[in-house]
C-alpha cells in the first residue's frame, strides 16, 4: 500500500473500512475504561485496602467503582458495531477463527456475565462489610474477567490473519487455544494503552465533581504522573511490539499508509503528555489541559486504528474482496441508520439534559 | 461465489441446534421481559404520577432494579452470544444475512444504545427525577426495546418468508416487510406483555412494606397487560396462515418433534391465558410467589417451544428458497453431486486415526458437511439409531433420495462414491467400530446409486411438490 488511507481502496472498501474503524474506536473507549479501571481497583486493593472500603467519592477508586458497571454495559453494546462490521470486511477470516476458538466464546459469555456481577457487588453497600481477603478476590476476579476477554480477542484477532495450513492444522489438533509469540506483547500494549484513556475518563468525571460538588479527595498531580507513567510504559511496549513483528508488517509500517499514520498517532500521544504535563502543574484539573489531552487521545486512537488495519492487510488480500464489497454497498438502508443515528444522538443528549436540570433543580432546593 | 468451507465442531452425542437453541430460547426469555417490561413500567409510572395507587412508584423501582439485574447484563450477554452462536451453527447463514440487512442491524444497534443509556439514566437517577423526567426516561426505555424488536423481527421473519427479496433480487423492504412480520411481530408483542406481567406477579409478592391488600391491587392491575393474550389464537392462525404450506404441515402432524413443541407452546399459554384471565381478570384473585414463579416457568416453556418451532419450520432451508439447512446453496447441489461435496474441504478429519480405511474417512466428512448440522452418529437423532433396521440397499435408497425420505431434509449433495462412503461409516458405526473393515467400490452398486440419485433430481420436496426445479 503507497498511497495514504482511505485513497487507494475503491470507494466501497474504503467506506467499509471507515465505518468499522470508527465504531471499533468508540468500542476501544469503553472497553479500555473497564480493562484499565477493574485493573486499577484491584491493584489499588493490594497496596490501599481502604480503596475497596467505603466508598469515597471523589476519588479514583470511587468513580470507578461507581461507573464500571455502566461502562461494560457500554463496552459490550459498543462492541456489537464492529463486529457486525468486520464481519462484512473480513467474512471468512473472522468466522473460522471464531469456529475454531470454540469454547473461547462460548466460556467468555459465562466469564462476562460473572464480572458484570461481580462489578454491581463492588458497588453494594453491604460489600464494605465483607473481609479484606474477600473483597480483594472480587475486585481481582472482575479484573481477571476482563483480561480473559482481552486476550481471547486479541487472540481471535491473530488468529484471523492466518493460512488455512494453520487453521487446519490447529482443528486437526483440537486445539483449543492459538498462541503466537506476539500475543502477549500486544496484549499488553493494549492493556498498557488502556491507562491513559481510562485515567482521562475519570479525570474528566472528577472534574465534573469538582465544578458541581466540591474539591476532589485526589491530587490532580497524582493522575497526572499516572497518566504520564502510562504514555510512556505504552510507548516502550510499541517499540518492543514494532521489534517483535514479522519483517513484512514492519515494512508496512514504513509505507505512506501506514506511516502517516503512526506519525500522526505520535502527535497525537504528545499532545496527550503535554496535556498531562501541563495539568501536573496545577492544583486543580483544568479544563484546558483536559481538553488538550483529550483531543491528543482522540487523534492517537483513530490513528493507530488505521495502523492496527494496515498491519491485517499484510495478511489478508483485501484486493480479493473488492468485489464482496462493491455488492454489498449496493443493499439498501444505510439513510435510515443514519437518520436514527443522529436521533440516538440528540436522544442521549436530551437524556443526559433532562438529568443534569432535574439534579440541578434538587440542589437548589437542598442547599 | 465459490463455497467456502469452515471447521466444523462436533457436540459428541449432543445435537448441535440443541446446544444453540437452548441459548436462543434463554435470550428470547430476557428480551421479552425487557420489551414488555419497559411497557409495564410506563403504565405504573402513569399511575404513579396521576396518584391511582399509593405503591405504584415504589414497585417501579423495585422492578427496575430486577429489570436491569437480570435483563441488562443476561440480556445484552446472551445477545452477543447469539451471535456467536449463529456463527457455530452456519457463518454462511449469518454471513448472507449480514450482507443483506447490515444497515438494519446498523439501525438496531441505535436503539441499543438508547436502551441501555435510558435504562441506566432511570436505575441510578429515577429517585432524584420529577415524574415527568421519569415517564420521559421510561418511554424512550420503551421505545427503544420494542424497536429493537421491530428490527430484528424483520430478519428473522424473513428467513422463513423472504416476501419479494431474492437472491438474485434483493429488495430489502419486500424482504423486510415480508409476509409473516406483522403476525411475528404482534405475536411477540403480546407475550412480551403478558411474560412482564408474570415476572410483576413474582416482584410484587417480592416487595418489603406492602400489605396483602396493595399487592393483590397491584396484582389486578399487572393483570390487565394479560388481557392482549386473548389474541393469541389469532394472531397465531394468522402466523401459521402466512407459513409456507410444507413448514405448516410439520407443526401439523408432519413432523412428531415439531407438533409436540407446538403443543407445548399452546398448552402452556393457554394455561396462563386462562389463569390470567378467569382468575385475576374476572374473580380478582391473589396469586403468592410460589404461583407467581410457576406461572414464569410456564411461560418459559411456552418461549422454549416457540423457539423451537420457529427454528425447526424453516428446514430443509435456513434462509427459504436460498440457503439450505447444511449451508449449501440450492443452485450447489448440482455441481457438488459431480465434483463430491468434501474434495475441495481442506479440513482434515478429527481421530482419522480410529478409522481403518479411507473410504470411512470419506463418509465421515461427507456426514459432517451434509448432515452434522441435524443429526449426530449415535446420540440424539442418530443416525445409527434411524438407519439400524435398514440393510444396505435400503440406506443407499434412502439417502439417494434423502428429501423424499422426509420433505425437510435437503437433497443429498454429494456424488456416489461419497454416498456408499456414508453407508459405509453408518454400517461401520452400527457395527460398534470394529478395527478393520472391507473397503466397497462395487461399480454395479455405484451405478444404481447415480440412478437414484438423478432419479430423485437436485431440488428440495418443497420446490418439487410445487413444481419448481431447483434455482438455476
Ligand atoms: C470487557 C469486555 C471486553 C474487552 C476487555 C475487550 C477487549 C478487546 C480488545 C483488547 C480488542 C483488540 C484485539 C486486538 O486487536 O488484538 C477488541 C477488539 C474487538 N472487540 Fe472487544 N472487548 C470486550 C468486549 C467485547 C464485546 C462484548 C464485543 C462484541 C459485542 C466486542 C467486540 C469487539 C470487536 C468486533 C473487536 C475487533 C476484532 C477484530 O477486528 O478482529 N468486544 N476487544
């Protein structure tokens, strides 16, 4: 691929590509607060037990303990999208890696269905009361559940890129696992990746709590040296993951496709530490420095979306599938998603309208 | 397009649609309790807001929080495990269908999210929320989970009535508004209604600081989302009305498997209809938990057969006229009865080892790709168990022309040799997997198979009995 994405794909290809990356990233938000949170509070667990006591508000711990639960009911919703998408792009890779991890997904409905409820214990009062050790193997348990489904997606998404050799040499063997020497790297720079996106959520929600409530139960410059830690953990674990592939991905990774892109996702991860940089300075968080990160943390996403795609094309011969593509784009419908995509929009926003007034009324009449 | 072939995974002596459709009818169960749930929930809040009952506003919380426990989280759950599950039993089933209504799927998805964020807004809000906010929250909750229904049921639908979509002309709205929707859609309406009322029935008897007396009054009122079950019959003549005449005759006798869940499903909701109605309805009567809970498990069994049914009648096809049960397009059969159905299958056996010669390694691909997807080798539908009487020749007859054996199978798909490759693993089998077995390759045999086979032609019993050859 030499020319920049999305030109050098027939308008179809592109258009697919596009839909599937965007809605993947809204699915990579809230899936990195939820991987990175339940991450969070379970290390928090080990070193501060008061962190699953009761619950503080205005503090990490408390939003995330607060807000988990409605972010993997997100994170699953969200990730319905790209998967109905990739379907499309990638038919027959996507399926048999799915027929062949089995038991993967059929025990990821289980696992996931155990962290979501383990995620509500965490946020019942009667919780407090239970034992340390108790408490600590919840918080462990709802993060290991979400690491699971990490790495079987992480997994599937190896899988997917390879030869029928190996998808029929892995059935004949019933294997029910697939390793390749890159999957714990890239698991981690996902998980290490997750860090930044999900310390800027809660920042942003400790700054809500600050503007309407009062000041915080955390140092702004606690976040900021989390956050900065977690930027530059990530980018050494790119860099190993760039040594670690094999050469023909590496070299698309110096095409224009891709290239562009990895320097743009660079930009983006220097906003994001000039953001953070910025905020440390301060005593308050700061809307601006907020903003700034949060922007860097939008470009670096998208960006490394298009790269994470470049590199499946090393495997998959798109080209074969110019045609599938071009069919599909002739079936009807797609005005009307976007017409009840905006109305979902505007539908969520006036939800979101119609809480703030009425706790705002309630705050005036409770002083 | 070229055929693609997939791994196929076996279930041991578990029928694979079992494994799956247990999910699916778990799945419908939540969702309808989330579609009239929603509905359910307006009604109190309006008689909560105009004063009609003292508790009306606190059994809306406490069934919410049983609403977003259960049908949240097992809901959404099951929901991607439909389709991950879908993919298991056919991805090219789900392939095509993905390909046809993507942006429909696309367009459920909105509502999706509107459920989730309403639903969520009104479990953590609603106490801090002015009646109005409240009604606002639960309408688009409403809205937004019957919509999604709406959807999804003009997929469904359509697999079994494709309406004026074909393949070779894919009118998306003639598909999507095809001749069961609206029966489907009113149908599952109504027993969404009724499955949420039942489920109110159990969280009312549930409910801390209510006297015996404001329960049964919440009790009668719950019972007026019953009274739509009068419909039922209707609505279900209408169904089976639009069904194609073949599927019809399955759950009218044709078929014993599918009369027997089609019996359950009437039975049980009309043991509920008629309990609703003479007992809550017209005598006003109180009904405990444990009533409560059996009536629940009625109405699953009701949905379990249901499903069952839904899925069983679109056989010999999962997408009718298209797209048949064992993932071979009509248009196929032909070709694969000259080349052979597994050559080009680059999946190799699983324990090849434990079979002694290469023309049992055959038949048994041959019987995973054709006929894996209905029926195991010894277990739950086995075909040792079906065959066990026959000799020989009667079992090359009989699956030579396997879809006048029975209307709902699919034309056999293979050639000749593969065919006496499959009798040979099924005599194999029966034999109790002796260690060594002769290989057969008689050519007298081999041609009264070809003449059977071209006898019983490539179309489906359907498309015979109505005149039709196969799609070309
Ligand atoms: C807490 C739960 C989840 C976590 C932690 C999670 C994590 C991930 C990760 C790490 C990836 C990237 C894989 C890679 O590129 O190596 C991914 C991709 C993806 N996820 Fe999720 N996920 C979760 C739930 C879900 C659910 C429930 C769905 C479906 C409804 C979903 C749909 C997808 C899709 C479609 C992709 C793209 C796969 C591909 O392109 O090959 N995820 N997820």
């Amino acid at each position: 691929m030499d020319r920049i994405f999305p030109t050098g794909f027939p308008l179809p290809t592109a258009f697919y590509l596009t839909v599937y990356m965007i809605t993947l990233v809204i699915h990579v938000l809230f899936m990195n607060y939820v991987l990175a949170g339940s991450a969070f509070v379970a290390v928090s667990s080990l070193f501060r037990p008061k962190a699953i006591g009761p619950q503080l508000p205005g503090t990490i711990n408390g939003v995330l303990r607060d807000w988990l639960p409605f972010a993997l009911g997100m994170t699953i919703t969200a990730g319905v999208a790209p998967l109905l998408f990739v379907q499309i792009l990638y038919k027959k890779s996507y399926y048999t890696a799915n027929l062949l991890l089995f038991h993967r997904w059929m025990s990821i409905l289980p696992v996931l269905i155990l962290g979501f409820y383990l995620l509500y214990l965490i946020k019942r009062i009667r919780f407090n009361q239970w034992s340390l050790g108790r408490r600590r193997l919840v918080v462990i348990g709802a993060f290991l559940c979400f690491g699971f489904t990490a790495y079987s997606w992480t997994e599937n998404h190896l899988l997917s890129l390879e030869s029928t050799t190996t998808w029929t040499d892995l059935y004949a063997r019933e294997q029910m696992h697939y390793f390749h020497p890159v999957l714990i790297p890239r698991l981690l720079l996902w998980a290490l990746g997750s860090v930044p996106t999900m310390l800027l959520g809660v920042a942003w929600q400790l700054w809500f709590y600050q503007r309407r409530i009062g000041p915080i139960q955390v140092r702004p410059l606690q976040i900021s040296w989390l956050a900065l830690v977690g930027i530059i953990l990530s980018l050494i674990c790119g860099g190993i993951y760039y040594g670690l592939v094999d050469d023909a991905t590496r070299q698309q990774f110096t095409q224009p496709l891709t290239s562009t892109y990895l320097l743009l996702a660079l930009v983006g991860l220097g906003l994001q530490f000039g953001g953070w940089a910025l905020q440390a300075a301060s005593t308050k968080l700061q809307q601006r420095w907020l903003i700034l990160a949060s922007i860097g943390l939008l470009i670096t996403l998208l960006c490394m979306t298009v790269v994470r795609e470049s590199a499946r094309l090393v495997r998959i011969d798109i080209t074969s599938l110019y045609e599938q593509h071009a069919q599909l784009y002739k079936t009807g419908g797609f005005f009307l998603f976007l017409a009840f995509f905006l109305l979902m929009v505007l539908v969520v926003a006036w939800i979101i309208f119609l809480i703030r007034r009425n706790l705002r009324v309630l705050a005036h009449h409770q002083p | 397009m070229e055929l693609p072939y997939y791994p196929i995974n076996d279930f041991g002596p578990v029928m694979k649609g079992l494994v799956i459709g247990g999910l699916g009818i778990f799945h419908v169960f939540l969702a309808q309790f989330a579609i009239g749930g929603g509905m359910l929930m307006c009604y109190f809040q309006w008689l909560a807001a105009e004063r009609r009952h003292a508790l009306a506003r606190q059994f809306v919380s406490s069934y919410f929080q049983y609403l977003v426990l259960f049908s949240f989280v097992l809901g959404a759950l099951t929901g991607v495990a439909m389709w991950f599950t879908t993919i298991q039993l056919s991805p090219r089933t789900i392939g095509l269908m993905v390909d046809q209504f993507h942006w429909i799927w696309a367009t459920e998805w909105t509502f999706f999210v509107v459920e989730v964020v309403s639903g969520y807004a009104f479990y953590r809000y609603s106490a801090q929320l002015d009646d109005r906010s409240r009604m606002r929250l639960l309408q688009f909750y409403t809205v937004a989970a019957w919509g999604s229904l709406f959807w999804i049921n003009g997929i469904l639908s359509w697999q079994l009535t494709p309406g004026t979509w074909s393949i070779e002309q894919p009118q998306l709205w003639g598909g999507f508004f095809n001749a069961s929707f609206w029966p489907s859609l009113l149908f599952r309406t109504v027993s969404s209604m009724a499955t949420a009322a039942l489920v109110a029935c159990v969280v009312i008897n549930t409910m801390p600081n209510a006297s015996r007396d404001q329960r049964k009054e919440l009790i009668n009122k719950t019972a007026n989302f019953m009274i739509p079950m009068v419909l039922m019959p209707l609505l279900g003549a209408w169904y089976l009305a639009v069904f194609p005449d073949d599927s019809r005759s399955w759950v009218l006798g044709g078929s014993p498997a599918m009369s027997l869940f089609m019996g359950i499903t009437i039975g049980a909701s009309l043991l509920i209809g008629c309990y609703a109605l003479i007992g809550l309805f017209f005598q006003k009567l109180y009904i405990n938990g444990a009533t409560a809970t059996l009536l629940c498990a009625l109405a699953f069994g009701a949905t379990a057969g249901a499903e069952f049914v839904r899925e069983g009648v679109r056989k010999p096809y999962t997408i009718r006229n298209t797209l048949l049960s064992n993932s071979i397009t009509p248009q196929e059969v032909a070709h694969l009865r000259q080349i052979g159905s597994v050559t080009n299958d680059p999946y190799p056996l699983r324990g090849a080892e434990q079979l002694p010669t290469e023309q049992l390694r055959l038949g048994a691909r041959v019987y995973r790709f054709q006929c894996s997807i209905c029926h195991t080798p010894s277990g739950v539908n086995g075909l040792t168990h079906l065959t066990g009487s026959w000799n020989g020749e009667q079992k090359r007859l009989m699956i030579a022309q396997l879809q006048m054996t029975k209307p709902f199978m699919p034309p056999f798909a293979g050639n000749a040799e593969e065919l006496e490759a499959l009798v040979q693993y099924l005599e194999w089998l029966s034999a109790d997997r002796p260690p060594q077995w002769p290989t057969r390759h008689d050519p007298q045999i081999l041609q009264q198979i070809n003449e059977w086979l071209i006898e019983a032609g490539t179309a489906t019993a359907v498309d015979k009995a109505a005149g039709r050859g196969p799609a070309e």
